[in-house]
C-alpha cells in the first residue's frame, strides 16, 4: 500500500505544482487589490488547477509511455510506465479518476462563484474546464498529440498565464481589464521558459522520438536566445502593468535577481544534463515572482 502510494504520488510529480499555481496566485492576488475577494473560491480555484496539473501529469505519463519517448535514453527523473511502477491500465484509470475529480472541481468553483443568477458565465467556464481537460490530456495522448507538433508553448501560455490569471480573477470579479493581459503574460511567458528548458533537456531524445518541439525546431544555440527572451519579455510585462496602471510596489523584482542568475548558467550549458535541475529554479522563481507580485498589488 505504501509502495502504491509512493508511486502514484511519483507520477503526480508535486515538484510542478508551484508553476501550475502561479497563474492562480497573481489572478487572485489582483482581484484581492480590486476589492472584490473571496476565500472560498480562491481554495477551490487552488484545488482545481492543482487537479488539472495532476492530470496532465498522469496523461503526459501515459502518452510519452506508450509511444517510447520516455526510455533508457531518457535524461530527466524516469517516468512511471517507463518503470514498469504502474501498467498501462493503472495510468490509464487514474487518468480516467483524475479527469472526474476534476470536473467535479471545476462545476463547483463555478457555481461557487456565479450560483444560477449568471448561466452565461457558468457555461462559458464549465465548457473552458472541458476544453482544459482535454488539451491537459491531449498534450501526449493519441495520433494529433500537440505536445509532438511543436504546440506545446502555445499552450502553456494560453493555460498558465491567460486562463490563470484572467480566469481566475474574473471568477472573483465577475470584471475583466484589458490591461491584466500584461500579468497574464508574464506569468505565462515564464511558464513556456520551464517547457523550454524541459524541451531544451530533451532535444537529442525527442529528435529520436519524431517529438517535435520548439526547442527541437530552433536548435541548441537559437533555444537560449528564445530561453532568453521569454524571461526578459516577462519581466517586461510585470514592469510596464505597474509602471503605467497601477503605480505599485516592483516588490516582484526580488524574484528577477535568482531568475537572471538562472539564466547566466543556462547560457553557459552545453550538455543537455545539466538543464534538468534548472527546470525546478526557473519554477520556484516563478512561484516567488507571483507571490511577491501579489504582495506588492497591496503595498
């Protein structure tokens, strides 16, 4: 039983609940800066994503399982199914549970948040819950599989940083604000550099693999220049919204310190090993940076 538990809490992989969370964080922490706040839906707002990122996990799991990505040749921490710890049929049904208990998640924080007075709203976050579902699971899984057509960042920005951050503000809310679209991408351009670090980690097995990804298509020395821009254009983002909106506390830059000096040993790799431990950094700046950038929406 305890093995069990090991396992499946192994192909949870907790280490990326931080980043998963981050979104969340600053859409919330925004909403708290307006006013209009409520525990309540911030608590469920937590539980829901963090059920979706477990999702992903497991489908991630699955999906690179079963199409030998993940194998001897593998650089990051072993997978699950690549172990042999859980059969194709035991993913597949934790899959399957993960996927109900999100669902269930996401039809609570909705009628938490709008009841029965606001059916537009309910149904238009009901079916984006759907939508999330199915592009957490369709990342690896099946022959259409966006995570190996190059998709992948897209999506990691469209999730983490716009469907985090405004959706998760607006459920507070109930109100949207062009100008959040500036935080939203900072947090989702930070997202996409903790995929392109996982990506850049993988290129040579990928390649393999018939993985295709963004890393793959740029290339070892172009990857770092694209690596480069994404945390500058993100800190970027985080500047100019208080800058030119809110006149608040840049209290987040103490987040940029550790981030640049991330990025210096990136710049100086050449062996793809040695991208593995910074994918759990760039996450726990990111995670950092959201906080202290909520913080500072209330100085």
């Amino acid at each position: 039983m305890y093995f069990k538990t090991q396992t499946w809490l192994k192909a949870a992989r907790l280490r990326t609940l931080p980043l998963s969370l981050s979104g969340i964080i600053v859409g919330n922490g925004l909403a708290f800066a307006s006013g209009k706040f409520s525990w309540v839906i911030f608590v469920f707002a937590l539980a829901t994503t963090i059920a979706f990122q477990v999702l992903s996990n497991f489908a991630n799991d699955y999906g690179d399982g079963i199409k030998g990505t993940d194998n001897v040749n593998r650089i990051g921490p072993p997978r699950v199914l690549q172990q042999g710890l859980l059969s194709r049929k035991e993913l597949k049904k934790g899959i399957q549970i993960c996927t109900a208990v999100a669902l269930i998640l996401t039809v609570s924080l909705v009628f938490i948040s709008f009841g029965t007075s606001e059916l537009k709203y309910t149904l238009i976050f009901i079916l984006l819950g759907i939508f999330s579902i199915v592009a957490a699971i369709k990342y690896t899984i099946g022959s259409n599989a966006y995570g190996y057509r190059a998709m992948g960042d897209l999506f990691v920005f469209i999730f983490f940083g716009g469907v985090s951050v405004l959706g998760s503000y607006f459920l507070q809310t109930q109100t949207l604000d062009a100008t959040l679209v500036l935080p939203a991408s900072a947090i989702g351009l930070l997202s996409v550099g903790v995929l392109n670090l996982n990506n850049m980690r993988d290129i040579d097995t990928d390649k393999q693999s018939n993985k295709i990804t963004m890393a793959l298509l740029l290339g070892a020395k172009k990857s770092k220049i694209y690596h480069s821009f994404l945390l500058f254009a993100a800190v970027l983002s985080a500047v100019f919204y208080v800058k030119l909106y809110t006149q608040t506390s840049y209290l987040f830059m103490i987040a940029v310190l550790p981030m640049m000096y991330h990025l210096k040993r990136v710049l100086g790799y050449e062996d793809p090993k040695d991208f593995d431990p910074e994918l759990k950094r760039l996450a726990l700046c990111t995670f950092l940076f959201a906080l202290l950038f909520s913080a500072g929406q209330l100085v």
